[in-house]
C-alpha cells in the first residue's frame, strides 16, 4: 500500500468516525481495502464499548469472504486496535493492518474515562504471539492530528 492510499484510506476511516459521533457514538472508524489496495469492501463505525469499529468489521468481513482472500485484504482504522480488535481481525484472518494514531494517544486522550479503559497492550504484540504474519503498519505521525482531532472534546464530556 503506498503513502497516499494510506492517506485516502485513513481519512475515509476517519470520515466514518465522525459520522459514528454524529451517531453519538464513539468517534472511531473503519474500513476492509481489498488486495488491489484501492477499492473499500466495507466500512464500520464504532458501535459501543464491546463492538467496537474494527471488531465489528472484522466479524463481518470473516461472514462475507472466504480466509484466503481476506489474507490479503487490509483493515484500515483511524486508532490502533485494541487487543480484542486485533484477535478478531487475526481469527478473521485478514493480513494487514493500518492504523493512524496509537493506542497510547488515545490513552492520553480518554485518560482514565469510564467507557473507554484503554488496555496498554500494542496490536504489534497480541499478533507476535500468534501463528500467522499480519503486516502491521503505524501509526502515521504525519496524519496522526487528523485521527485525534474528533476526539479532543469527546472524551471530556
């Protein structure tokens, strides 16, 4: 996936976030890109505290193709996945991921907010002690404002 179809990509997912607050929804956003790195199958909003954007995503994703293809489909979200994100990607079966800010950003972000306890457990890690090798790509300093700027008054209501 090259530099700019990150960028398209990270900022669609961060177009779906918005709309999941316009929701009144958490501000967090997904998207399934296909092999040719172009074309989005799919895109999830945050739904609430245990569907979350990319788990939901990945749920669907794993009804609706079969595990080969998805192995090289990519998931684009506009935060690290958490750790319940990145099992169900990874029993989904999908072979990349693309993140634009990290989950330590939100941290700093949320602090210590009762619907977003955010688990210090990178995605990088919860796939190292796995059996597959999923491509794990950021987070994207040069986009990283973009992907927290919804977020800068949410979290302080």
């Amino acid at each position: 996936m090259t530099e700019d179809q990150i960028a398209r990509h990270l900022r669609r997912a961060n177009d779906v976030a918005l709309r999941a607050m316009a929701m009144g929804r958490h501000p967090f956003g997904a998207l399934l890109v296909a092999p040719d790195d172009e074309t989005v199958l799919a895109e999830q909003g945050n739904i609430d505290t245990v569907n979350h954007a990319e788990a939901t995503l990945a749920r669907h994703a794993a009804d609706n193709w079969p595990g080969e293809y998805l192995a090289r489909c990519t998931l684009v979200t506009t935060f690290e996945p958490c750790a319940m994100c990145t099992g169900t990607l990874y029993w989904a079966n999908i072979g990349r991921v693309v993140y634009g800010a990290s989950e330590e950003a939100l941290l700093a972000l949320t602090g210590n907010h009762e619907e977003n306890p955010t688990l210090s457990l990178p995605c990088r890690e919860v796939i190292a002690r796995g059996q597959k090798a999923i491509e794990v790509i950021g987070p994207v300093p040069a986009l990283e404002a973009e992907m927290v700027a919804p977020h800068a008054d949410f979290w302080k209501k």
